[in-house]
C-alpha cells in the first residue's frame, strides 16, 4: 500500500502498472457512466412528466390523465407501517443479541449461560441467511401466511408485514452495528453503580446507540420503499380509484405502478413509469437525507 | 456485626477465566476506613482481585472464582446476594475516566440514583452538592453544572467519576488504577483525595507504583502471579518486606 | 428479623424487579422472531410443493424440456426456467465479477484517498436504486440501442436483462472484495515489495491470492443475488419460458414466473397456484446453497486475514 515501499522498477514494468491501473479505473469508471446515463434517461423523460395533477389524479385508461395518488399514498403507508411493526421488534432481537447473550450474566449460572448461547448463535446464522433470501419469497411467504393462513386478504396490512419481515434481519444488522459502537467502560460504569441490566440498556446504551440504529433503520426502510416483487406476489393493484381507508384495505404502491407502466408498448405509458420513478428517486433522496441529518443531529446532542 | 474491625474478609480466593487460572488461594482481610494497596506486576491478578469484591468480574465471559468473600461478615458470593445490590455498596473507579458522554456533569454526579430510579427530586442537589465536595470538584465545575461532561479536563472527569460512585453512598470505594491515565497534578490531587475519604470508606487501590501505594495506604498486599505474596502495614512492607520476593519487586530488580 | 439470626445484608436481592425478567423474554421472543421467518418460509413452501408433487410426477418436472403450466397442454418441465435464470445470471455475472473485482483492486491498492471517497458513496448510490428502475432502463434505454448493434435481438431478451443486472451487482462485489483484498495484512505486502518486487506483480501475484476465499465468496454470494433478482428480468427478459442460451432471445427466469402468475389472478388451491410456490422452493434451495458456501468461505476468509 505504502507508497514510499514502491520500488520504481524498470521501464516496462511501470507502463503496465499504469496500464493497469488505468484499466482498474475505467472499471470504477463505467457502472458510474451506466448510473449517470439511467439517471439523465429518466429525467430527460420523466421530469417534464411530475406536476401537481400526475401526483394527485388516479390511474386512467389514457396516459396523459393517469397520476399516482394512490400509488404514492400506498407507499408511504405501507412503508411507515412496516418501519412501526419493525423497529421496536429489530432493536429489540439486536439488544438481546449484544447486551444479554453476548455477556454472560452471572444470574442463573452455567446451564442457562450455554442454552442461551447456543440460541443466540442460532439466531445469528439465521440472520446472516435471512438477509440473503431473494425478496420474491418473502412474497410468497406474505402469500402463503398472511394473505391466506392468517386471513388477511390482499392488504394494506399483509404488504406491511410482508416487508416488515423483509427489512428486519437488515434492522437487526445496523441496531447490532450501533449498539457496538457504544464503549464497555461505559457499561462498566453503570455496573458499578448498580444498574440492573435493563437499566443499564435503557439509560446508557440505547441513548448513545439511538443515532446509529436510526439512521439504520431509514436505510433498511429506503431499501423497502423500492421492493416491487414481494408486493407484486402479495398482489398489490396497479389500478385503484380510491385511497385506502384502513389496514385492510386493498393498496397499491409507486414501484408496483412503475412495473405496469413500463410494461405497456405505448409510449405514453413509459412517459408515466419515468415520472413516477422520479418521484420514487426523490422518496428515497428524502429518506436518506433525513438519515443523514438524524444521525447529525443525535450525535450532535449527545457528544458535544 | 462482626466483632473484630474488617470490613471485607477473603478466604481461599481462586479465580480465573476459563482454563487460565489468575488467582490462587489468596486469603486477606481488608480493615474498614482505611486504605488498603493491591501492588504488583502487570498480569499478577490485581485487577481481578478488586473485580471480584464487588461482582464485577463475573460479567466476562468465561469468568469464574472459588472460596469465599465477606462483607461485614456476610458471603457475598452467597444464595439470595444480588450483585446488583452489593455493587451499590461496593463503588468503583477505573483506569480510564468513563464518564457518561450524553449526560451533563449534574447528570452524571446523580447517574447512580437516576439509573436505578432511586433519584428523589428534593434531594437530588443536596446529594450531588456533598458528592461533588466530597471529591474536591465542587468549586471547579458549580458554574458549569450543566455542561457536558465531556468538556472537562481528564483529572477533573476521574474526580467526577469518584463523585458519581460516592453519590450512591457507599461503603466501600474499589479504584483500579485511577491515575494511570492522569498527568502528575492530577494524580497529586486525587491521592489528597483519597487520605480525605478514608475517614468515612473502607477504599481497596490496585495501583502498579509503590511510590503511590506508599504514600497513600495503611495496609499493602503484594500480588504475584496470582498468589498473595506479603500483606502487611504499608510501613512495614516497604521498610523491611518478610519474603525476598517483595524486597526484589520494590527494590526494583523486576516488574 | 429473628432475634438469634443475623439479619440478612442489605445487598440480598433480586435487585432485579419482576418485569425485567418478563422483558427479557420479550427480548427473546423478537431474536425468535427471525426464526419463525425461517421456518414459514420453508412452511409455506413445502406445503405447496408437496401439494404441487402429488399432482404432478417428480420425473415430468425434471425431465420434460417443455414449461406450459398456464396452456391446456400442460407440461411441467423447469428446465426452460432453469435455462432462463442461468443465462441471465452468467451475463450478469459476467459482467460484475471483472469490474467489481478490478474496481475492488483499484479502490483497496492504488486509489488516492480522497477518489475513494467520492466513489464509494456513488458506488452505494448505484446499489441502492430500486430494481424495478433498472427493468426500466433496460427495457426502455438499453434494448433499444443494443438492437442497433446486435442483428436479431428481440424486444424482451436475456442480453439487455444481464448486462443491467451485471452493472447492479458490481457494488457487491466490488465492496465484497474489497473488504477480502484489505484484509490481508500489509506485512505481506511489504514483504513481496521488499524482495524487489513491482507494485503491480505485488498485488496480482500476492495480495490478490492471499485474498482468493474472499472473492470466491463475493462470487458466489453475487450468483445467490443474480438468481433471486426479479424485477429486471421480469420487465426485460420476458416471460416465455423458452429452453435456449440464445442471449438475443426472449427468456423466461423462476423469478419472472412467479411474478407473471402473481400479476394474473390465479385462485389458491389450483395446480396453476401450486407451481410458483414449487419454482419458489427450487429458487429457494438453489439460493440457499450459494448463500451458505459463500457465507462459509467468506468467514474462513476473515479468519485467515
């Protein structure tokens, strides 16, 4: 790594490390250009397309009077629901993972230390494995379990769990993340006042550790605005003439209207499925703004 | 209560983690209000020696220990002791200042209290008022109550940290090297600190300087590879130390 | 307090109140949680496909070459859908794993700092758009100028689907390998540089060998992520179940199944139904599996680093 260690070599050698690393660079440089030229695509196309009436008007039959109201209402429904159901239950699987079957309690002794160990490390290998299930069988899991089994029908409520189950092992990462970031002295400090575990959790670690898990979880969040397949599974509808009143509503979402749009030949309809991505690139510019600016702020008030 | 003047008695102390063992056999009784120097080489056990009076060192994993431990002649080790409990009468100060980084000086003087939801609002300043003279920070920090903690200087955190452990009103105080991270004004001010509260705490210090330990304990134990070596008047193990070892360690020939 | 007895030390407990310990278990139950998800994932699928077998011979869906589940001349076959996911993830990863790999090396080895820290946000920037986008771009942007220079490209085709999907997964790799290519220690390094050898000999001879189970990993841990991805293809390959590896052609992947039943309305309980949940099960498996090993090599790979 270390410059000053290079040796300067022969000629020959030194044009093919520059060719090299121009190469390697180039290699960086072309999926840049490909995003560069998606992103110039779609605005190009879909910009003109977002005003007042695209983003306020039902679907229709004709292209020009078609807009994403329920669409964009669904998203941001579904999503805040499945951020609500998923919070708490991610931060507190990761708090269990770091602060109670991570360090052996002395409570209880040596039989329960191990079972409890055991457990913990059987969760980790299942989150590990669970972030890396395609997010279409989460569908057929919301499918199968929620829209069938539990009688939930094609709802509102079943998409929300859908992803809640989706984004919660990538919950569970990032609290996990932030909780380590919070120092064992300060643990050790609050031990030995006489703080009770919970105590302990609840008044040092989850304040210093607040900033991080939130900003993770936005992310985990931002990740699930964009999911199309699961809700496409759960069936999601691109052609809703009415806002969703409750839970059980039925619903749309943004990408789900991006899919049908694009999939029509008419041109047209392709016009609508770049605005409609605008507005879903400028959702997700929003989130990961408002992540970056919680994690400025909380950060801000708890070092100083 | 128990007739004779020892605040902690310790018989046939093992402990270690896992399959390595740190301390062996060491059996000492601790006298109240005084002062007592766990001295030793680096790695001799000292600081698991003070971990296990008041419970802490069973929260490493794979920690475990072996005999037994009196406070006021009562096992702390025995059925029905909460360590939690026992930790509020046994504080600790460590190597490094810990103060907690989100809460303000006021705060963290009143942390023990509010932690544990024992804070009562009416008593709160009296209590961190007598915590904070106590620790001679009282004059320092009374204009910047509020501040974070983090903006004072590494000292005057270590004494906000012995402010913090004397706000629960304990009896005995643990310091694991508490100037180790200090500069020499600010080691000078906490051993002044240290003769004050004797008068009212039993006070147990691990400190890798003998010329610490003399200058501020009544009683000294020697560590050394996790056996009690010599436990004696500080005066006296200095002046003329019973086991050679001891006369090699603080003549310097090792450690 | 009895009279002969010492009075219990006041540091007897539990300190501990009761709902601490009904909490914990609520701690325990949400670790669970992600357990269950495990287990009705498997549920669900099993159900269904052991339904789906009884009607259907195990030997029709391995050795038929023909998928027509939804014609009124059934076959069953998977192979077509195999095909189709297989050739779209070769593309795919063919293209990733060069430039993912030759961008890891040039972000770990020779980029100055402040390039690195403007590429590796763009680089998160380039993971974090929405599937669905991408299916877009390639069937809206890409095919169109790809049949400009590709003879015989059809409007839906394998070719365009890939390529996206390729440029997706770059990041992955690209930060995979890169976190496999800083952890070899610089020791190493500096003593291949010590013996007179070349920056560049260094890196490909040493540093990049020494990192070798870390970039199997992030290969195959890409392959996992090129076979379950939906959307792009869904949009951009098409849904005829077509047994080739003609990238010009129209190809219909596991994935694309499902969502093409998902998007007409199929009731629960028919054969029709039963087939995504039994695509669903072989996607699950064949995901599993490359998940699993490259989960294995890439913590071996930690261990060594």
């Amino acid at each position: 790594m270390s410059t000053a260690l290079s040796p300067t070599g022969r000629r020959a050698d030194r044009v093919r490390e520059r060719l090299f690393v121009a190469l390697s660079a180039v290699s960086v440089a072309v999926p840049l250009l490909v995003l560069a030229l998606l992103l110039g695509d779609v605005l190009r196309t879909g910009l003109g397309r977002v005003d007042w009436a695209f983003l306020t008007s039902y679907p229709s039959r004709h292209w020009e009077r078609a807009g994403i109201l329920p669409a964009l209402v669904g998203t941001l429904l579904l999503n805040a629901t499945a951020a609500a159901m998923t919070l708490p239950v991610g931060v507190a699987a990761a708090i269990w993972l770091e602060e109670y079957a991570e360090a052996a309690a002395g409570r209880g002794g040596r039989a329960r230390r191990t079972a409890m160990g055991w457990l913990a490390r059987l969760v980790e290998v299942n989150i590990a494995n669970l972030a890396g299930v395609p997010s279409i069988l989460y569908g057929l899991l919301g499918l199968g379990l929620f829209v069938r089994t539990l009688g939930m029908g094609r709802s509102l409520l079943a998409g929300a769990c859908t992803l809640a189950l989706l984004v919660l092992p990538v919950v569970v990462l990032a609290s996990r993340e932030a909780l380590r970031t919070v120092p064992d002295s300060l643990r050790e400090a609050a031990w030995a006042l006489g703080a009770t575990r919970w105590q302990l959790v609840r008044r040092v670690v989850l304040p210093l550790a607040l900033p991080g898990i939130l900003t993770g979880t936005i992310l985990a969040v931002s990740r699930a605005v964009g999911e199309t397949a699961p809700l496409v599974v759960i069936g999601a509808l691109v052609y809703l003439t009415f806002l969703p009143t409750s839970l059980s509503s039925p619903f749309s979402a943004l990408p789900i209207q991006i899919y049908n749009w694009t999939s029509r030949p008419q041109a047209g309809f392709q016009t609508n499925a770049a605005g409609a991505i605008v507005v879903l690139l400028a959702t997700l510019l929003l989130l990961n703004a408002a992540a970056i600016l919680v994690r400025a702020r909380l950060q801000r008030r708890s070092r100083a | 209560m128990d007739p004779s003047n020892d605040k902690i008695r310790v018989e046939g102390l093992s402990a270690g983690f896992g399959d390595r063992r740190v301390l062996f056999d060491v059996s000492m009784a601790l006298p109240a209000r005084r002062v007592t120097a766990i001295i030793g080489p680096s790695g001799c056990g000292k600081s698991t020696f003070i971990r296990i009076l008041n419970r802490m060192h069973e929260l490493v994993r794979g920690a475990w220990a072996s005999g037994e431990v009196h406070l006021d002649g009562v096992p702390i080790h025995g059925p029905g002791v909460d360590p939690v409990l026992l930790r509020r009468r046994v504080g600790m100060v460590f190597q490094k200042p810990n103060p907690f980084p989100h809460l303000s000086v006021r705060e963290n003087v009143l942390a023990g209290l509010s932690l544990t939801g024992r804070r009562r609002r009416s008593e709160a300043e009296a209590v961190m008022e007598r915590a904070l003279a106590q620790a001679a920070l009282w004059d320092e920090v009374r204009d910047r109550l509020d501040a974070p903690a983090g903006g004072l200087s590494g000292g005057q955190q270590q004494r906000l940290c012995i402010a913090r452990a004397l706000a629960v009103d304990p009896e005995v105080l643990l310091m694991d090297e508490p100037c180790s991270a200090l500069d020499p004004i600010a080691t000078a001010r906490i051993e002044d600190l240290i003769h004050a509260l004797c008068a009212d705490y039993t006070i147990v210090i691990v400190t890798h300087s003998m010329q610490q330990a003399a200058r501020v304990s009544h009683r000294t134990a020697f560590l050394l590879l996790g056996e009690l070596v010599e436990h004696d008047d500080t005066d006296r193990l200095f002046t003329s130390p019973r086991d050679s070892r001891t006369e090699d360690y603080i003549t310097g020939k090792f450690g | 307090m009895s009279p002969s007895g010492r009075a219990p030390g006041p540091f007897h407990g539990p300190a501990t109140p009761p709902f601490e310990r009904i909490l914990e278990f609520g701690l325990v139950a949400c670790g669970l949680l992600s357990i269950l998800t495990t287990a009705g994932i498997v549920a669900v699928l099993a159900g269904e496909t052991v339904a789906f077998f009884r009607e259907v011979p195990v030997r029709a869906f391995l050795f038929d070459t023909q998928w027509t589940p939804l014609f009124a001349d059934k076959h069953f076959g998977i192979w077509p859908l195999v095909a189709g996911t297989l050739l779209t993830t070769a593309i795919a990863v063919g293209i990733a794993l060069p430039f993912g790999l030759l961008s890891a090396i040039f972000l770990a080895e020779f980029a100055p700092a402040r390039v690195r820290s403007v590429v590796k946000p763009l680089l998160e920037v380039l993971a974090g758009i929405p599937t669905v986008v991408y299916g877009y771009f390639a069937l809206v942007t890409l095919t169109p100028l790809l049949q400009r220079v590709v003879p015989g490209l059809s409007g839906f085709n394998a070719l365009s689907a890939g390529l996206v999907m390729g440029v997706m997964i770059v990041p992955f790799i690209s930060s995979l390998a890169e976190d496999a290519l800083s952890a070899v220690p610089d020791a190493l390094r500096e003593g291949a540089l010590a013996l007179g050898a070349g920056r560049l000999p260094t890196v490909l001879r040493v540093v990049v060998p020494a990192a070798r189970s870390g970039i199997l990993a992030a290969l195959l841990l890409a392959v996992a992520r090129a076979i379950g991805e939906t959307m792009i293809v869904a949009i951009a390959a098409g849904q005829q179940p077509i047994l080739t590896l003609d990238p010009r052609s129209s190809v219909e992947t596991m994935t694309a199944y499902i969502v093409q039943v998902s998007m007409g309305d199929v009731p629960a309980g028919t054969l029709e139904y039963r087939t995504i949940f039994a695509v669903g099960t072989l996607l699950f498996l064949m995901t599993l599996g490359f998940n699993t090993l490259g989960l294995r090599l890439a913590r071996g790979a930690q261990r060594v680093g």
